[in-house]
C-alpha cells in the first residue's frame, strides 16, 4: 500500500547510486546477488540474537534490493535478472521469520509459522496473478519498471520492511507483532483474489 508513496521518493537518490554503480561496472545481477547476501547476513544475526545488527542488515539489503532495478534500469533490464531478484526476494522474506523462530523456538516458533503460511497466501496470489497477466499481455501502469505485472495490495514491500524493523527493534513483541501482520497478509491475499477473480472473469 505504501510502496506507490516510498518509490517516488527513493527513485532519485536510488538512480544517482545506480550511475554510479554503472560507471564502476557494476551490473544489475551483482547487486541483486549482494543484496540477497546482505540479506541472509540479517537472518544468520537475528538468528543468533543480535537483533540491532540484524536491523542495519535489513536497511542495507533492502536498499540493495532497490538499488538493482535502477542499475539495471540504467544499462539493460532483463527476464532473467527480474526472475533472480524476485526469486531471492521471496528466499529472503521467508528467512527472517524463520530467523526469529530459531531465535527463540519456545516463544515464537508458533506465530512464525502463522506468518510464514501469511506469505505463501500473499506470494502465491502476486505470482499467480503476474503469471496469468502476461498471458493476456497486461500491463500496470502503476509499477512500469517492473519486470511483470505487480499487483499491489495493503502488505507490500514498505509494509513488510517496517514490521521486520520493528520485530528486530522489539523482539519481545514478536508474536504480536507476526500475527498482526499475517492478519494484514491474509486481507491482501484475500483483496488480490478477488482482484484477480474480477479481472480474468
């Protein structure tokens, strides 16, 4: 819901580190590749308790993650570094509440998993959604960078940074916080079907 606001915003800063990145020879694919490895980084220090450190590695993964577009926007976009960036992307969002699960198994194995089969609902629906959009040759012009077609909803890429931020600046409250968020996932897992439903029918 919020990522239609944060993109504009970041898209400048994002571009100036993308030319930047190209001029050094950098390519779209090696920065998605270190933002996954950022990434895993964050899970391996949530994992292991380190919560605060686990937080920073979440900002800098996801500023990766934003990065590899305008790099690739800069030079080339391809199908393939759109399949590995999405690919890695969804690895990523399942890690960290696993993370938080072999934090503490006792206190947060349970509202974990809740939110893990949260993410399978909202997943499947964006891919499957994506998938069947391409058949018909849809395109959204709300997200024209993108590689398919990406269908909003009330949990998005803003959404789900803010509440792994908080999960990690508040450990204690994690099972709250997890389930409040699956609670979000399922009405966006929900609107996106019936989404989908009115626009293949």
């Amino acid at each position: 819901m919020l990522d239609r606001f944060a993109t504009p915003l970041l898209r400048p800063p994002l571009h100036a580190m993308a030319r930047l990145l190209v001029r050094a020879g950098v390519g779209a694919n090696t920065v998605t590749l270190a933002g996954f490895a950022v990434g895993m980084l964050a899970a391996i220090l949530i994992a292991t308790g380190a919560y605060s450190a686990g937080a920073i590695a979440l900002l800098a993964s996801r500023l990766l993650d934003g990065l590899d577009g305008a790099v690739a926007r800069e030079t080339q976009p391809t199908d393939a570094g759109g399949f590995l960036d999405i690919s890695l992307d969804f690895v990523f969002y399942a890690s960290i509440p696993l993370a938080f699960a072999v934090a503490a198994p006792a206190a947060n194995a349970l509202p974990a998993a809740a939110l893990l089969a949260a993410f399978i609902g909202t997943g499947s629906s964006f891919l499957a959604f994506a998938a069947l959009a391409a058949k018909r040759g849809m395109d959204n012009l709300a997200y024209p960078d993108k590689s398919f077609y990406f269908l909003g909803g009330l949990t998005e890429a803003t959404e789900t940074l803010a509440f792994f931020v908080a999960m990690c600046l508040w450990p204690a409250h994690f099972d709250m916080l997890a389930y409040t968020f699956a609670a979000l996932c399922a009405i966006t897992t929900a609107t996106r079907i019936w989404w989908g439903w009115r626009a293949f029918s």
